[in-house]
C-alpha cells in the first residue's frame, strides 16, 4: 500500500502554504498599486503625444495648402512661359515633400522626385473618384485625401481642396511625400500614431505595409466623434489598446495608441521577478523542511520500500534498525516477518511441484477443504502406447529421463490452455479442464482441452524429429476427451488429501483414451464434447462404441484439426503424421479380457 500523504510532504505543504500567502498578497497589493499609477500616467502620455501630434500634422496640411495658393496666384500673375517655368522649380525646390500639384492656373505640374509616376497620377486624375471632387463647384465642398500609397511606392497622401470666388469655384490637388509625418508620428517609444479620414480609411502610417487598410475597430469611434462635434478628441480603450484620438480640419483624425502589454511591462518584469524571489524562498524552505523531516520520514520509507518488496514476493530484506524507538522495532519485526514468508513460500514452490499450482494456491489459503463439489468438467487421459516395450529396452534412470522430458512437453500445453494436471499413472496422464476453476464455460473448457492434446501433437511431432536424429523409435500416444459432471474435491484422509475429479465422465474418457489404439487415431473426443464445440473442430465420426455400463451406442470423434486451421485437413492426413495405417475395423480385435468396448460396423 502506497502512502498518500507522507509527513514530509505535508510539512512542506504547510509551510509553502504559509510562504506562499505571505508572497502572494504582498506581490499583489504592490502590483495593483504600480499597475494603476502606470495606467494613469500611460493615459495623459499618450493623450499629450496625440494632441502633439494632431498640431504638427493640421499645420503640415495647411502650409501645402496655402503654398499651393501662393503658387496658383502667381502663376496668374505671370505671363511668360519661361517664367512660369522658373515658378514651378523654384515652387518644388522650396518644397521637396510635394510630389506634383495640379490647377486651372498651373495644370499638372510634377516634382523631379515624382519622375515615373505621371502615368499614374494621370490615371488617377482622370479616375471617377477624383473626377467627381475636381468637376463639383460646390464652394463649400470639404477637402477630400486619399492615401496615394498605391500610386507611389512609398507613403503619399493627395488632396483636393476648393478656391477662388463663390461664383468660379476651382479646384486645387496637391500630392506630397508622407515620409516625414510617417517619421513624426512613430517618435513615440511604445506609442503608435497614425492619420485617418472619416472613413478609418488610413492615410499616414507609420507602419506602411498596413498603411492601405481600414480600420475597423477604430470605424465606431471615428463616426461618435462625428456626431459630437463638441468633444473633438476623447481617449478610450479598444481591444486592450489606450487609444487617444484627436480631431482635426476637414474631417481628420490623429490617432495615438499604446497596447497595455507595452504600459504593464516594467510592472509585470517586476512582479516576475518576484515571483522568482518567492519561488527560490520556496525551494530554499523546502529543503530545509526536507533535511529536518528526513530523521523521521527515511525509515518510515524503508519500512514501506520493504513492504512493497514483500508484496512482490522478494521476502529476503537487507534493511537494518538505525534508532532504538517504536519505528527501530517495527524494523526488526518487518525483517523477521520477511524471513517466516520466505520459508512459506519455499515451500509453496515444492508443493506446487507435486500438484497444480492453481490448487496449491487455493489449499494454502484454506479454499480447499474435505470434500468435494459437483462441476460441469472435459476430462483428458492420454497414454504413450507400447510403453512396456520400450521401457524394457532402457535403464531405470532412463526410463526416468524419458519420461521426464515427455511429461515437460505434455504438461506444458495443459498449462498453457488453462487446464489442471490431475495425476500420473505411470506413463498415463489425467488432466481436467473446467475445475477447480473455469475458463468461462463448459464449451470453453472443451475446447481448451481439444486445443491441448492438439498442441501435444505437435510437440510430440518435434519431439519425434529430435529422436529420430539420435536413432530412437519415435513415441506414439493416444489422447481420450469427455465432457461431463464430475464431483471434483479433496479426498483422502485429514493427514493426506489428493485433488480429483471422480464420475462417470471419468471413467469414460479412460475408455475413450483406450480406443485411439484399434481406430490408428491419436485423439478421440466423446459426443459430449463434441455437441459442446462442434463449430469449432474438424472431427471424423468413428463407428458406434458400446461401453462398458452405457445402453446405448456411444458416438466417438476424431480430431483432425481446430476450424479454419487448414492442414492436417483429413484423417488421413492425420495418420501420416502420427504414422498410422487406416484399420479394418471390422477385423478389430477388442479387448477381450476387459471388455470395454465392442466395436458397430
């Protein structure tokens, strides 16, 4: 039996309990503390970066707006073309950002870093979206952006805006190169800013392989900003992400965030390293607690190592008393414990040697008591034939011989099919299936018993192999099988006692055994088994045998095979093997003297 809850274990418990709380609530209320103090300063950061930002951006619009305004009333005032010419240069030089601009006064004009591109800003142009803002006279019309970062192959915004008199309304665009706010907006160390219309559509991003997204999970936030023009910046949180958002000209919002992951990090690297702190408190504490709990627990632990070695049957113990308290004794009382099983088991071993284990088992533990009880048993007999004859030829000692290795090879397939050695009658032996115990049921015993003497036949074919190498006559054996109720117990004396089975069933697989002779067979099964496993087994009908005590005719199989084996296939097949000749049954000679049996034509 394992111990659930050793006393060191317990100990430990205790104080890493103890320890553990102390830690714990210590770690947390400091924790809570630094968590809410770097929320709120995160908050008015990011808040202070994004209203930062939000100024610089509005005010980058408008210079290229009202330098392109300039530019547009210039080139109204000059005639010449060389001189609207030098304009533009001198207009692009002083503004290196702006990509090209395009107006009634200037028509397209581009900047020597939009090189390559006029194709595709003529494309856009000339698209429906932007044809539609540049044709409409509508004077109070808003300023329209769009993200040129699919025009250009870095970040770019374009914006058309309205000028000029109510009564002859133009339209100015204006392209310039984004890198800069993209620089500006990604100042932040943990914070991210970006530049959406009223769409979340993105304009400017830091981040330019995301910069040609919408943002959906800002899209709510930027239409409630819409509808509320009195609160035109606000900071919330989205998705675990501080975001401050501030709302500039023409419908545009500067958005800051900082993930909370960024804002707890310094508090959670801090409070990891507590923990580590705690856990090394901890193991410190354990190890002290496992020094001081050793004096007790280790011989508690010997005595349960040596229990479990008992209980696998290794009763030899080498453990030794180390005090001279209640566990010392308890020591010495395990070792001579240890030492009186072994002497039981030894002699277990030696008396399961002279009968089945199964039995010995059972009269050891005192299940087996005189008398006996009435079982639904398959009995076997099976006897080497001519054994007189051989055994006349040999040597007491290698009669013995002979007959030891034979039973070993025999006994074995008993054994292994789950049946029960009863005796030996000299060369003869008598096995049972079905009692003591059963394999599940009478059907089931039958066919371990034919599965039996069928692997004896195969061992005693190998067996023969072997002798016939050496230049001995090969053994020849007859198996008999019946199926039956028997009274199977201990009978004999108190001082002596013998497990058997006794009945009628008995008697007649003896007498089946004796029939394997005149039918040149090696196995023979009554119609009792056979009714039991007929599915089973491959069987040859042999004619009728009036026996002994028995009215009617009784019927005798021979066992060619177990279903669906394949060879043997016949009885003759059989014969070969066992190395019979088919017999004239009508010229069989019976036993005269015993009278056992008489064989129908």
């Amino acid at each position: 039996m394992k111990i659930k809850y050793p006393i060191s274990l317990k100990q430990i418990l205790l104080f890493s309990f103890l320890i553990i709380l102390v830690l714990g609530v210590s770690t947390t209320l400091v924790s809570t503390l630094i968590r809410t103090d770097d929320k709120i300063k995160a908050e008015e950061n990011n808040f202070a970066l994004n209203g930062r930002t939000a100024q610089t951006v509005q005010s980058v619009f408008e210079n290229f707006q009202n330098n392109s305004f300039v530019l547009f009333e210039a080139f109204s005032a000059v005639n010449s073309t060389a001189g609207k010419k030098e304009l533009g240069e001198a207009y692009f030089r002083s503004n290196q950002d702006l990509l090209f601009v395009s107006s009634d006064e200037t028509g397209l004009l581009f900047s020597p870093s939009a090189e390559g591109y006029e194709a595709s800003v003529r494309d856009f142009l000339n698209s429906p979206q932007a044809e539609s803002v540049i044709s409409s006279k509508d004077p109070e019309a808003k300023t329209v952006y769009f993200n040129a970062s699919d025009i250009f192959d870095f970040p770019a915004v374009i914006f058309i805006y309205k000028y000029g008199p109510v009564n002859a309304v133009k339209s100015g665009v204006v392209a310039f190169n984004a890198a800069s706010l993209c620089e500006l907006m990604g100042t932040g160390s943990n914070n991210t800013t970006i530049l959406v219309d009223g769409d979340a559509k993105v304009l400017v991003n830091p981040d330019f392989a995301s910069a040609k997204t919408q943002r959906n999970d800002l899209l709510k936030l930027v239409n409630e900003l819409l509808t509320n023009q009195a609160e035109s910046n606000t900071q919330t949180v989205v998705d675990g992400v501080f975001t401050a958002v501030h709302q500039i000209k023409d419908d545009l919002f500067v958005i800051t965030t900082i993930s909370e992951k960024s804002v707890y990090a310094v508090i959670n690297r801090t409070t990891y390293r507590i923990v580590l702190f705690s856990l090394a408190v901890l193991f410190i504490a354990i190890i002290l607690i496992r020094i001081f709990s050793n004096g007790i627990t280790n011989p508690i632990k010997e005595l349960v190592d040596a229990a479990g070695q008992i209980e696998k049957g290794e009763f030899e113990l080498s453990i030794k008393p180390r005090t001279r308290d209640e566990i010392g004794l308890l020591t010495e009382s395990f070792v001579q414990m240890g030492k009186g099983l072994s002497e039981r088991e030894k002699l277990m071993v030696s008396f399961s040697k002279f009968t089945n284990k199964t039995i010995a088992q059972k009269a050891a533990s005192g299940q087996l008591s005189l008398g006996g009880e009435n079982r639904n048993a398959t009995i076997f007999f099976s006897d080497i034939r001519s054994f007189t004859a051989m055994s006349e030829k040999m040597q007491p000692n290698e009669v013995v011989e002979f007959l030891n290795v034979y039973m070993t090879k025999m006994v074995d397939c008993v054994n292994k099919t789950g049946g029960v050695v009863d005796k030996y009658i000299g060369d003869a032996i008598m096995a049972v299936w079905g009692a003591p115990e059963s394999s599940g049921s009478p059907a089931q015993d039958a066919l371990n018993a034919v599965t039996a003497a069928l692997m004896m036949r195969v061992s005693l074919f190998n067996y023969n192999k072997e002798r016939a190498a050496k230049g001995l006559a090969p053994v020849k054996i007859g198996c008999g099988i019946n199926s039956g109720p028997v009274v199977a117990g201990q009978i004999g004396s108190e001082e002596r006692m013998e497990y058997t089975v006794i009945g009628d069933a008995v008697n007649l697989a003896s007498r089946t055994e004796a029939l394997n002779k005149p039918f040149a067979t090696d196995i023979l099964i009554t119609e009792n088994t056979y009714n039991l496993i007929k599915d089973k087994i491959v069987v040859k009908e042999m004619p009728g045998v009036h026996v002994k005590g028995k009215t009617d005719a009784i019927k005798m199989f021979a066992v060619i095979n177990l279903a669906g084996r394949g060879r043997p296939e016949s009885i003759d097949d059989v014969r070969k093997i066992i190395g019979t000749n088919a017999p004239d049954l009508s010229k069989v000679n019976t036993d005269d003297e015993e009278k056992k049996y008489n064989i129908q034509a």
